[in-house]
C-alpha cells in the first residue's frame, strides 16, 4: 500500500508540474525581501486546542526572522493576536489555497512558497503543524531543507502524510498513545522503519495560573470546555446536566467555547453558556470557580483543557482515551469511565459521581490539591519552549 501511494503521489506531480513552474517563475520575479529562518505552515488561526499549540511553538522558537503561512480559512480570530505577539511575519493566504472553484490557484501557489523556501541564501526549517498544503509542497522542497511535521493526532492527517514521509526530518508527537496507533498504521502500510524512527514525542504544555485560590465550597460546578464537534460529544455532558437538574441536585454547569452545532441552547436553560471567549480574565475566572471539568470525547491525544484545568484545581472526569489515562488515575487526579462506547453508561456514571464529589467536598479540595501540584511538575511552558528550541537546532540545515 505504502509504495502504491508514493506512485500516485509521483503520478500527480507529474500532472501538476506545470502550475509549480509557473509558480516558481513569479517567485523569481517577485522574490522575498529578507531572508527567514522558519516557514511554519498552520491551517487554522481559530479557537481549538491545535491552534493555541501552534502559538506557543511560534512563540517558543519564532521572530521576526520566521515566517507563519495560515492556509485555510478560519471561522474566527481567537489566536490571531497570539500569533502577531511572536513577531513572526504572517501570510494568510487562504483565500488562494482554500477555494475548491479556484483550485488551480492552490496549485500555484506551491510553486510559488516552494520557490521562496528553495531560494534563501541561508538554508531555513519547515515547519508543518498539521497542515495539507505544507505537505503538498513537501516534495517540492529541496532536500538539504530540513522538514519538522507535528502530528496532534491519529485522524485523517495520518493517512494524508504517508505518500510525503520521505520528506519529512523530524516527526513530532504530543500522545504517546498516539505514537502506538501509528506504529500499528506503518506496520499495516508496511512503511519502511527507518521513517518510524523519526518519530519523537514532546507533550503540550500551558502557562501555569499565578497564586493559588480556594473553590467556593458554597456552590458545585461542572464546567465543559472546547468545540461542539461530533468526536467531542458535548451532548453527553447537556445529557448529564439535564439528569442532575430532573433529580434536583443543586449542581451547576458552564460550557466554555461554541457548541452550538451540537446543543440547542433553549433546551438546556439551566446550563450557562460562554461561548467562545478570547479575554484571559475571563477565562481565568471560569477556571477558577470550576469545581470539575467534564470531558466525554470519543477520541483525543492529550487535550490542553485538561491540563489547564489540573492547573486550576479542577477534579478530571473523562473517557479514557488518547494520553488521558497516563495522567488520570481513578480518586487521585480525577475519574475515568468505565467504557468509553457506551453513551447511557457515561452519563449514569458521569451522575453517579458528581453527586458523590458534591457531597465529599474534602475528597474535592484533595484532588485539586494534587491536581495543582501535577501541573507545576509536568506541564510548565519552559520544558515546552526548551525541547522546542532543541528540536529547531539539532535539524538546523548547514548552509
């Protein structure tokens, strides 16, 4: 399968030359001004756990010698000014590379980035955070320019990927979970080891909260945290809500980010919706009075929202999927269910347990204890930012 894939990658190529030479030609004609030692390329610049990673990797390794391509349009600006606050230069180029009626243009403008990378005097880095259009132009790349891909996932990404793995130097993985499956897919595409052995694994991590604080013990609250998309299952934690507020528990629940795709707001007039919200203070607010953070995703690698909410204190309940379960151990960090397939079960237990953390608040205010300390151990944004820069110097191309 693997070597088939290549052949149909080659076969394309072949078929599109033409719009990269055309691409090429109005590089050399319009040429860069100054030279860059990074091209990182992100699709998305919206809210999501992906985009504030790809933010702190600019903001970790970037400046105004690095240059950020965003490729495909998004739904709105959430990080937009985490981005601008790395100095990086930045090029959304979108609205050439993400219309399926002027496809062509997406074609050419691989002739056009690969020409500007291929012409620095200076060799520079590739950086590709998940992104379609930084691997299309991957074989266009010359091969003395290191390329760095960093996979959040196993998802369609994975499969996208094979055919453009020969070019790729180093790659990076967040979920040692994750790192599992796609052994188990190389194996099944029979992909060569010598492409496994790129393979390396650096795990997320955010800006810790400042002093600590003390929950409200007068009041219990359950708090949802990400995007209403269908792995994410947001309707498993309306479904609890609804069941808590039908036997009268006095429990309240906060959702923090846009589900409106998948909850109908006006059946659930108990639940406070936030939205999507960009101020830190806010957030910080909503954090802080958390008592637990509720997540009943089918599939994740190691969300960021958990590890934000272990930094304030939240109790962890969570399917056990993904890295989740190398962090989370049942009455130490939080609580897993028991099966991650079966929706009435999760919202059962999901009861079942809230109900019992509200009436043991010691147990509560233990596990946050641990939580905070977890947090300050393993998720510091200067073990981040550290292996990050190491990463960048180790494959730094000799000019």
């Amino acid at each position: 399968m693997y070597h088939l894939l290549l052949i149909k990658r080659f076969v394309e190529d072949i078929l599109i030359f033409p719009f990269i030479l055309i691409g090429r030609i109005k590089a050399l004609a319009s040429p860069l001004k100054k030279e860059y030692r990074v091209f990182f390329f992100f699709p998305f610049y919206h809210t999501g756990g992906a985009e504030k990673v790809h933010a702190q990797i600019a903001a970790a390794v970037g400046g105004s010698d690095c240059l950020i391509y965003f490729t495909k349009r998004s739904v709105d600006d959430r990080f937009l000014k985490d981005f601008i606050k790395t100095g990086c230069e930045i090029r959304d180029i979108s609205k050439f590379t993400d219309n399926k009626w002027l496809y062509f243009l997406n074609l050419f403008y691989r002739g056009v980035v690969s020409g500007y990378i291929n012409s620095q005097r200076q060799k520079p880095i590739v950086f590709n955070g998940q992104c379609n259009f930084g691997y299309k132009i991957s074989p266009w790349i010359k091969k003395s320019i290191s390329q760095i891909e960093l996979i959040h996932s196993l998802n369609t990404f994975s499969y996208i990927r094979i055919p453009f793995l020969p070019f790729i130097t180093k790659t990076i993985m967040i979920s040692q979970k994750r790192i599992e499956d796609h052994k188990e897919l190389y194996a099944r595409y029979k992909i060569p080891t010598n492409l496994l052995e790129k393979i390396i694994h650096i795990s997320n991590a955010i800006e810790l909260p400042g002093n600590p604080f003390a929950k409200d013990n007068k009041a219990f609250t359950v708090l949802y945290v990400g995007r209403g998309t269908e792995e994410k299952r947001v309707e498993l934690v309306a479904g609890t809500s609804k069941q808590l507020y039908d036997k009268k528990e006095n429990v309240d629940f906060e959702i923090m980010g846009d589900v409106s795709e998948s909850i109908n707001k006006s059946t659930y007039p108990f639940i406070k919706f936030h939205g999507n919200i960009n101020d830190q203070q806010r957030i910080h607010d909503i954090y802080s009075k958390a008592h637990i953070l509720m997540l009943t995703s089918s599939t994740e690698g190691f969300p960021m929202v958990i590890m934000e909410a272990m930094a304030y204190g939240c109790v962890i309940l969570s399917t056990a999927v993904g890295d989740i379960p190398y962090h989370i151990r049942n009455n130490e960090n939080g609580f897993l269910f028991s099966n991650t397939n079966n929706e009435v079960s999760i919202i059962n237990e999901a009861t079942e347990k809230i109900t019992w953390l509200k009436n043991n608040r010691d147990q509560v205010n233990k596990i946050a204890a641990n939580n905070i300390e977890y947090a300050k151990n393993n998720f510091d944004i200067e073990r981040f930012n550290k292996d990050y820069r190491e990463l960048l110097l180790s494959v730094k191309p000799k000019s």
